[in-house]
C-alpha cells in the first residue's frame, strides 16, 4: 500500500528513522495513552505489570524507564515498591520531550499508575537510545515498553543498555511479537493494518499515527530472534515470555 511504502521509506535509514519516531511521538504525546487502552483494550497494563514481575525489583535498586514516553513503567515500577516497601530510585529517558511532558503532568495531577505511587520519578532525562548520557555500571535494571523497536539501531541500543547496567542487572523489554502460527501471523496483520489507520484517524484524525507500528514490526526481530541479539550484546540468560499467542513479547537478559 502506497502509505505503508512511505513509511517504510522514512524508517529505512538509522538517521531518518530517528527523525520520523522524534516527530511521530511528538505530534501523538497528548492522546498517545488514551490510544494504548484502546488498541489493547487495557490489556497493555497487564502486560506490563507481567514486565515489572520478571524485573525482580529490589531494595536499593536504580532503575532507568527507557524510551519512557509518558512513564507506565516508570510510575508501574514506583507504585510496585511502595507497596512493597522497598526503596527504589527511577529516572525515564524519551527522545521526545513532549511525551515526557506529559508523563510529568500525569505525576503531578496523580493520574494513572502515578495514582498509589507516593515516590516521584527521580529525573526525566531527554536522550537518544543511541548515545545516553549516564555512566557505565549506574543502573539495576532496565525497563523499555514499546520501545525497542523504534531504536535507530537496534544493536547499538542494546549495547548501551548493556554499559549502563552494573553486574547483576537486567534489561526487561515489551513489545508487539510474531506469532509463530503462520495463520495467526496473518491475521495478526491484517488486523494492526486495519485497526491502526482507523485508531489513527478517530483519535488523531491522521491515519498514519500508528500504520507505523505493523510496518516497523515487519523489520522488528521475533522474540527468540531478540534473545540471540541480546546475547551478542552481552547478556547472559537471555529468555522471552509470549503473550497471547506471541503476539506480544516480553524479552530478558542479565549483565553478570
């Protein structure tokens, strides 16, 4: 289709995929997570609570929400440890400033997952996955929702993960799957073809908001295709957990 060949055009390229994500998720930032709970029907805060399980949350951890948009799993990871009464500090990193913005206001106003978290976000940091501006060895764990995929370079984001990790820490990422069912697949397509134009449309009357998803999942490796990528970076007991047939996927691995 001529606007998927398009999009597919823009993203070809580490320099012009990067260009295309900063401006899509600016234009989005104020309706993007009114658009989750619709294209998941509120599944996605399940998901990520399953993320913030297989993370292993600990006293005294530093915690990094990377490619954090407006802060689920930063503000999950938070609310998680007071209730647990465990002390943590999370800083959420975002290309996009604007989405960033919008995370701090939903701290400030109490909405959302900030609602039982009574520790804030320790620092918004705006940063390219590529190049991040914080020591070797300063984090714990690494949480990313959704945001792999939109990595200029999916192996030079992994490499950064992977430095500012210490011994001992994790990366734990979400993200859309390939079912292995060829069937399914298929259908799973056509479906995020359909849903993501019409979405687009209703919620930010532009039709191409989200049919970036399905086309930068078509080069997007499939959850056991990432562990092995992951390994190459580094990381050790790398692993996946699929969801809902694969069609969601969460991938893991440790720095020892």
């Amino acid at each position: 289709m001529k606007l998927n060949r398009r999009i597919s055009g823009r993203i070809e390229r580490p320099a012009d995929k990067r260009q295309y994500v900063r401006r899509l998720f600016a234009g989005v930032a104020e309706r993007y997570d009114l658009t989750n709970d619709v294209m998941s029907l509120g599944l996605h805060r399940r998901w990520k609570r399953r993320l913030l399980e297989l993370a292993d949350l600990r006293p005294g951890h530093r915690v990094l929400d990377l490619a954090a948009g407006t802060g689920d799993l930063a503000y999950g990871a938070l609310d998680l440890a007071d209730r647990k009464g465990v002390d943590i500090r999370v800083f959420a990193a975002d290309l996009a400033p604007e989405m960033m913005r919008v995370g701090l206001a939903r701290g400030d106003a109490g909405r959302g997952t900030a609602a039982r978290a009574a520790t804030p976000v320790s620092g918004w940091v705006g940063a390219d996955a590529l190049r991040l501006p914080f020591p070797d060895g300063v984090f714990d764990r690494v949480l990313i929702g959704y945001g792999l995929r939109n990595f200029a370079d999916l192996d030079a984001g992994l490499a950064e993960c992977f430095r500012c990790l210490r011994g001992g820490g994790r990366l734990v990422s979400l993200d859309f799957g390939h079912p292995r069912s060829a069937a399914l697949r298929g259908a799973y397509f056509v479906y995020l073809n359909a849903s993501t134009r019409i979405i687009g449309w209703a919620i930010h009357r532009d039709p191409e908001s989200y049919v970036y998803i399905p086309e930068s999942l078509r080069r997007f490796p499939g959850p056991r295709e990432m562990a092995g990528r992951m390994e190459a970076a580094g990381f050790e007991g790398c692993g996946c957990d699929e969801l809902m047939g694969g069609m969601m996927a969460i991938n893991y691995g440790d720095r020892r």
